[in-house]
C-alpha cells in the first residue's frame, strides 16, 4: 500500500513536525489507519484559516487514512491557549454547543462536495466525555501522567509564565491534559493512531502521544502543517477585523470569491499548495502557465472557482463571476439586489431624498456628480460629461442629462462610474 497521504503533504510543503518520518510511514503502509483534527468552537462559523484543517482531512480521506473531525464541545468551554497572549473569554455551554452545530453543518457541506459516500468523516464531540468526567478521575487517569517540570518548559507555557501582567492560569495550563485525553478516547474508541494539526499544536499533540504510548501501550502519531500566513509573515483570518470567514452570512460569496482573485502571486501560490484539490499534474501545469503569463492571474482564477465551489456551490460561484463581469464592463443592471451590498461594500456611499428624482425632469447628472464627489464644480462635472467619462447605471452621459425614479436599479440605488474606476453609489428614500 503506498504513501499517498505523506507524498501529497510533502510535495505541498505541508509537513512542519511529525513523529519519526519512517515509522509513520510504515504506520500508514500497513492500511486501515484512522487520523483526527480537533476545531475550537469559539465562534459560529470558521475562518479561512480552519479550511486548511478541513482540506487535510479531505486528502487523508483521498488518501484511504480515515478521517476523523473532533469537535470541542468539552474543550471548547475552556479555550485552547496556545498561541495566545491572554486568557480567552469563557463561553456559556450554550454558545458552545450552538457553534458545534453550526462547525457540523459547514463541514458536512464541504465535506459533501469534496469526498465520495464512502469517503465522509467521523464527527465526534469530546463534550461527551469530558462532560462525564469526574475530578478525581482526571487527576487520578490523566493528571499523573504529566510531569509539570515538562509542561512548564513548552513555549507556549513559558511564555505566559515570564510574562508578569498575563500569567497563565490553572485552567488553561489543565487544556493540553484535556486534549490528551482525547486522544486516549479516540485511539480507544474509534481506532484513531494520528492527530493532525497546524504547527502551533505540536506541544499538545507530543503530550497527547506520549500519554496514549504509556497508558495504553500503543503506537501512535502526530503530524503537524505549517501556519497560514501572508506573504508578509502575518496570519490570515485570526482576527475579527478583516477576517475571511467560509459562511456566507459572514463574508458573502463574491467577497470571498474576489479575495481570492486578488491574492498576491505569492499568496496564490501558498493557497494553490494548502488548499486547492487539484491533482498535482494540472496544478503544475497552471503554476507554469501563470509564470508565463502572470498578468492574466490564470491562478487566482482558478482558486476563486475552485474554492468559492467548495464553499457555497456553482450557483454561487456563477452570481459572483456574473457581478465581477458586470462590474468590469459597466453594464451593472445585471447585478441583482441581493448581490448589490456586496459589489460595492468599500465604494463611498451617499444617501439622497427620493424627491430629488421627482422634480420636472428629473435631477441633473451634473449635480448628481458633485453630490457624490466625483466633480469639484459644475464647470468640472461637465467636462467630465463632455469628455464621455460618466456612466449612470452603465449608461454614457450627456451634459444635459437627468436621473428620474425610472432610472432607480432596485427601486432606490443609482450606480455611477467616472473613468474606468471610480464608482459611487446613490441610495434614495
């Protein structure tokens, strides 16, 4: 049986640490093996930094590995610290369980699109039995096996340690025990014998392994991928502002689908590796095609159909490439209501009284571009009118034009375009 997993992780770059690479693969050489992904519960949707956890389990799933996705309906009321500054803020069980659900509903979605019948995960939830588990016992099964001489030298730990305004707090320096107990649970449970993770989780994972190999005798593992991170060194999607989010109630289909578009080369590149599902050989062949030709963003393109499909399905990725056309060419009668917000969500906005259209003749065009500043001065609207540079609603401009209630797109937005980039948006009532 061959190594595909290992192969396509390593050709990707989606290896940062593992236990001992040649044990691991004569573990996964032997067949049947099963591997898990633990996703925090910390709010109601994901960001597009937990697509990578979600694109590994599909590819072990590819691969013939079993895939597990661990929700933290247990942990989850605690908060993983690793990699954070402060103390997270405690969720109610309310709030937890409600993001479980929600976590479940996205990834069956993708899940769906991306892997056969035959190929679904597990979905399991450790509040199961964490919720069961008594004070003494977890002292007593799991506490004892943990030297805290060893916990205390891990980055993670030390770091909060040093810092005299944090601290770290009993609680979550007790997380990385949970977590291990995990382990233990699925390795008895659902003959799980590999925790994946992002590279952050090493320490966790390495208690995790060592715990499962001393308790109950048995060889486990534990592979981690690097962080998603920019070009620049920075995270994508670990902060409330600018996030990426994967549901459409958070970040709309199209602004996802042209947050991938606009990648950099670089970033396109790291996101073709992480997340794209192609094969290897058409990836290569379009990594060449874009060297070639760069400024036809042949890769972007292709991950904002490819991702934007996953995410929320080809009628999605149709309204999003019918706006982004709509909005290239100008004809943006064709973009509907619904999509409207989105399209132009960063253009400057002005609010107007429905009774400016209701004069004899309608509004003038020249003073509807000094009102949205897209003219200094009348003199200066009319040049730009002169010059054929003003579309309303995709239509050209004379000087002596008007806007009247049958101009309104909608029945209250007005659309208008000076040159080939500046857009405003007129809305009335």
């Amino acid at each position: 049986m061959t190594n595909a997993l290992l192969d396509e992780l390593s050709w990707r770059g989606l290896i940062h640490d593992s236990t001992d690479p040649a044990e691991l693969r004569d573990h996964l050489a032997g067949g049947g093996r099963r591997c898990y992904i633990g996703f925090d519960p910390t709010a109601p949707s994901l960001t597009i930094g937990n697509l990578l956890p979600i694109t590994l389990l599909i590819r072990a799933a590819r691969a013939g590995v079993g895939a597990v996705a661990l929700f933290g309906g247990g942990t989850g009321l605690i908060g993983d610290p690793s990699g954070k500054s402060v103390e997270r803020a405690l969720l109610s069980a309310e709030d937890v369980a409600g993001n479980v659900a929600r976590h479940r509903e996205i990834m069956e979605t993708i899940f769906g699109r991306a892997l056969g019948a035959d190929q679904q995960p597990s979905f399991v939830d450790n509040g199961d039995w964490l919720g069961r588990l008594g004070m003494i016992e977890f002292l007593r099964d799991v506490g004892k096996h943990f030297p805290v001489t060893e916990m205390v030298r891990r980055d993670s730990v030390r770091r909060r340690l040093n810092d005299p305004e944090v601290g770290l707090t009993y609680t979550e320096f007790s997380y990385s025990l949970l977590q291990a107990y995990d382990y233990r649970r699925l390795c008895e449970d659902h003959g799980v014998t590999l925790q994946l993770g992002a590279s952050d989780q090493w320490g966790n994972i390495v208690a995790g392994i060592d715990y499962v190999r001393r308790v109950l005798r048995t060889q486990v593992h534990g592979l981690t991928c690097p962080l998603l991170l920019r070009a620049d060194g920075t995270k994508f999607g670990k902060s409330e502002r600018g996030a990426v989010w994967l549901t459409a109630d958070r970040t709309s289909p199209y602004t996802f689908y042209q947050f991938l578009l606009n990648l950099s080369d670089v970033d396109a590149h790291t996101f073709a590796l992480f997340f794209s599902l192609t094969e290897r050989e058409p990836l290569e062949r379009l990594f060449a095609e874009h060297a070639e030709a760069p400024g036809k963003r042949a890769l972007q393109r292709h991950l904002a159909r490819e991702l934007t499909t996953l995410l929320h399905g080809p009628g999605a990725l149709e309204a999003a490439e019918a706006a982004s056309a709509a909005l290239f060419s100008g004809d943006v009668k064709a973009i509907g209501a619904d999509l409207i917000s989105d399209v132009f969500a960063d253009v400057p906005t002005v609010s107007e009284p429905l009774d400016r259209l209701s004069a004899d003749g309608g509004w003038s065009v020249v003073d509807l571009l000094i009102a949205t500043g897209l003219a200094s001065s009348r003199r200066d609207a009319r040049e730009h009118l002169g010059n054929g540079a003003v579309l309303v609603n995709g239509d050209r401009m004379a000087a002596d034009s008007t806007v009247t209630e049958k101009d309104l797109l909608h029945g209250s937005v007005i659309l208008i375009r000076r040159g080939r980039r500046e857009w405003r948006v007129a809305r009335f009532a």
